[in-house]
C-alpha cells in the first residue's frame, strides 16, 4: 500500500511526488503519457516559479537545457512601449521560458530520484471507492495489463479536465467564462531577448525564447472569434501576426518549424481540492486564463504546500479535514487577487484607466518594475493596485507634468 498515489505527471504531479517522497514517503506516480513529451503550455516560469526550482535544487537544469534567461518584460500597447525587469524574488530576477518536453522531464526525474515509483505510460480508469472513501485507482499500462493499487490519499494532478475531480464530484466555485483563444508554433531566426507582448483591441500576439535557439510565438483572440480562427487556422495564425507590423517583419524573417498547437478550453475555476480519501493539486484544483502565464508557478506552490498539509496529516500532527483545509485555504489566498488580474487581462482589451496607468509608469522605473513584478507574481497583485498606491503613480505623474511658475 501506498501513502499516496499521483495521477498525472507533469508540474503539480512530479513536484508533489518529489516532495513526499523526499520526507520519506511511498509513492506512486503515473501519468498516461511517457517522458519527454509535450503538452499545451505557456511555457514561462517566472521569478517565483525559478526561486522554487532553486530551493529544490532544480534551477540549473534548467539553466543547463540551453534555454535562454529572460531579463526584460515588453508591452507594446500600439501607441507606446512599456519595458523593464522585475523586482527579485529570492535573488532571482530572471525568467525562462522553457519548453514542457524539457520542464516535465526534469521534475519527472526529480521525483524518481527522492525515490517515487514512476509508472510512464498507465493510464488511471477509475477510482476505488469503500462507501464513499477514496482507497486507490484501477488502470492499465500501454500493454493493456490491468492492475489495481491502494493508497492512504490518491492525488489527482491531472488537469482541468481531471478524472479524479470527476469522480468525486468536487465541488467548483467562482467559474469564469473563456475570454480568449490562443495558438502558438516554435519559430527558428527570430531574434527575441524579452517577454514580449503585443496588446491590442481583443488580439494580441508574444514571441518568447526558448529552448535550443527557438522561440515560442503566440497570437491570442477574444473568444468570439474562435469558431472563424479555427476554420483556417494557418492562415489566421499567419494574419494574426500582423498586429504590428514591426513583429510581424521581425517573426516572418523566420521559419515556422514545427506545427500550430492552440486551445480556446481556458475557462477559469477553483475546485474544491480534498475529501475522503483524496485531494487534487494544479490545474485540476484551480484554473485560469494563461495570459499571465502563471500556471507552473502555482502548481509548484501549490505541491509544496499540499506536501507539507499531507506530510502534518501522517505524522498525525493534524487531522486529515483540518490540514487539507487548511491548504485550500492557503491556496485561494494566495492566487484569488491574480485570478481577478488575469481575468482582466485575458479580454485583450485593457480599460482606458489601466492604459493611463502604464502609459505613466514609462517614466517611473520604480512602479514599472513593480507593475512588471505585480504581473508576474513577485510583488503582491493588492499592494501594487491598491487604490492609494495608484493614487499616489497618477499624482506623482500629474505634478511631474504641471508647468512650472
């Protein structure tokens, strides 16, 4: 018997598994697929994201997978161009923008290494359940042999669409609708040193670097075009570059490598994330537009915490419902203010108050870091936005500009 069985693999799964098993724990790991492979990604780990790997002891394999470090932030808004760095995050000022064959890999190998069992290629079925308890899984690998495992707690690490959410019925709360649809391809010979965005009325467009001299270019539409976008959609990836007519020279004097992957299935959630017997982690417990790219940097908070909520529930320290509440708790306190930002940002359409703002920041490197490290997760969304702090950016702006006596 296990002390815990993992469905799904990637970031929330592997970094869960990791850090159960390095306290000492039994666990089991699967996931459908085998490593490295791919799956839809924005790709980024921001500052707080690399600070994890850092303290985990996984930053420099990622610095060693030939994937560049990001430095600077881009925003062209069409009428201007708001640039610069974030503030750092346990001295880590930087960003990657690596790929999920790379990433997943990586983590995969970290939970093998602290001594999970890593099951590739074992797809979960269902779930056993003894009167409403969770007790394990029942699945099969790729050769078709079936098998049947136990466990004191099975964690379903498997994604918006999770089999384990599905088969307890966990409860979802303050849903949002998809705003927007995206589509991105890896591109060879485009020159890209900074996050860019490109962000206009209800498009946009980004070009990322990534791993082994490849960058990743997105375009993004409001919702309401996706049933057109999806009826070409290599010519409307094509003429969705044309967002600026400097990025689409800069992308279009490269070459497009590999095939268009999208998606429009981004509506946001927050699931409930424990009962008897089980618990989810990632995108299965909570999902959001990926416009600020924040995903793998909850999942990796979000492993470590639930980590810590199981490792006090067996070494009896706390009840099962009180330190799983707790996680939830420590969850939705820390995402809920990036959750409203990136509902906001994920319209593609910024209101004229937020184009006031940036517009001021480009003379206030301070608050444009701030603003930068607000949207990617290193200075608090509240303490950033709060009333008083934009108050203070706009009256700043109104006394830098009044003519003098």
């Amino acid at each position: 018997m296990y002390d815990a069985i993992i469905v799904g693999a990637r970031c929330a799964g592997s970094s869960t598994a990791m850090h159960l098993a390095r306290r000492g724990y039994k666990v089991l790991l699967t996931d459908r697929a085998t490593f490295p492979s791919d799956t839809i990604s924005t790709h980024m780990v921001w500052s707080p994201g690399l600070a994890y790997l850092k303290r985990w002891g996984l930053l420099d394999a990622v610095a060693n997978s030939n994937c560049p470090a990001i430095r600077e932030i881009a925003f062209d808004m069409g009428e201007f161009v708001l640039q610069g760095r974030t503030p750092p995050v346990d001295g880590m000022d930087i960003h990657y923008c690596v790929r999920r064959t790379v990433l997943d890999k990586i983590l995969v190998d970290a939970a093998a290494r602290a001594g999970a069992e890593v099951r590739e290629g074992f797809t979960v079925e269902e779930l056993i359940l003894d009167e409403g308890h969770v007790t394990g899984v029942r699945g099969r690998s790729r050769n078709h042999t079936s098998s049947e495992e136990s466990a004191r707690v099975v964690i379903g690490a498997d994604g918006q669409h999770s089999l384990v959410a599905r088969s307890v019925n966990a409860t979802e709360y303050n849903p949002r609708p998809a705003y927007s649809c995206l589509y991105y391809s890896y591109w060879s010979g485009v020159r890209a040193d900074t996050a860019e965005y490109h962000i206009g009325r209800g498009c946009g467009a980004g070009a990322f670097p990534t791993n082994d001299d490849l960058t990743c270019v997105i375009v993004a539409h409001g919702i309401s075009q996706f049933p057109n976008f999806k009826t070409d959609v290599e010519r409307n990836y094509e003429a969705s570059l044309s967002i600026d007519a400097r990025f689409a020279e800069k992308v279009r004097c490269g070459r497009r490598e590999e095939r268009i992957t999208g998606t429009a299935d981004i509506a946001g959630f927050f699931r409930r994330p424990f009962g008897s017997g089980w618990a989810l982690v990632g995108d299965a417990g909570y999902h959001k537009d990926p416009v600020t790219a924040q995903g793998i940097t909850d999942a990796f908070r979000d492993a470590e915490a639930l980590a810590d909520a199981l490792d006090d529930v067996f070494a009896d320290r706390r009840p099962y419902d009180q330190a799983l509440g707790a996680y939830e708790r420590r969850r939705n306190e820390a995402v809920m203010p990036m959750y409203e930002l990136t509902c906001q940002f994920a319209q593609l359409d910024p209101p004229p108050d937020v184009l006031a703002l940036m517009s001021v920041l480009r003379d206030n490197r301070i608050e444009r870091e701030r603003f930068f490290g607000a949207f990617t997760g290193s200075v608090p969304v509240p303490e950033f936005f709060s009333p008083e702090n934009l108050a203070r950016i706009m009256g700043n702006a109104e006394s830098c500009n009044s003519p003098r006596p």
